[in-house]
C-alpha cells in the first residue's frame, strides 16, 4: 500500500521542483497563539491523553475529539484563575478526568 503512495509523491515532488523560485514557507510555525490557546490546547491533549490510557473510546472518534475538546474549554473555565505555582496541574486534571469518565461510563451503560 505504501507502494501506492510513493508515485504521488514523486509527482508532487516534482511539480514543487518546476515551480518558480519562490519561498515556499510552513505558516504552521508562523501562527501566533495566545497563552490561553496554549493552555487550551495543552489541556485538550492531556485530556485526550488520559483517556486513551483508560480506554476510553464511544466508537465515534469524532464524537469523542468534540467532547475533550468540551472539557478543555470547561477545565479552563473552572480554573481560570488557577495559580498552576500553587496547584498541582497534573493531579487537578487527572481528578477532573476521573469525574468526567466516571459520569460518561454512567451515562452509556
């Protein structure tokens, strides 16, 4: 199968090589996020995280890509105004996560 992809490939490779001169840049790493994307986004991948290690799945992953970003935005929201220097942020997660698998294992059985 990876056999089949490499012709295209090839191909993008060379319509790149036949272009103009000119600078082709990764925007990815020139967009600017604020602190509270960062945070957002650290949290939404923790979440996603903890919960593939217990094995969380509804069999929809689109389904569940909606609901932990849900809880990143709600994590946030409780704790918006967290001093992280005082509070351990891993255990304040982990202990947000275990509630929210606890009442959505309720919720599917």
């Amino acid at each position: 199968m990876v056999d089949n992809l490499m012709p295209d490939f090839v191909v993008c490779n060379q319509i790149f090589a036949t272009l103009p001169s000119t600078k082709i840049i990764n925007h990815m790493n020139d967009l600017q996020y604020t602190i509270e994307d960062n945070k957002l986004f650290e949290s939404i991948a923790d979440i996603a995280f903890m919960a593939g290690q217990r094995g969380f799945c509804s069999g929809d992953s689109r389904s569940d890509v909606a609901e932990f970003i849900k809880w990143g935005k709600e994590f946030e929201d409780i704790h918006e105004d967290t001093d992280w220097d005082e509070v351990d942020y891993v255990e304040t997660i982990e202990a947000f996560m275990n509630t929210k698998l606890r009442i959505d294992m309720q919720l599917t059985t």
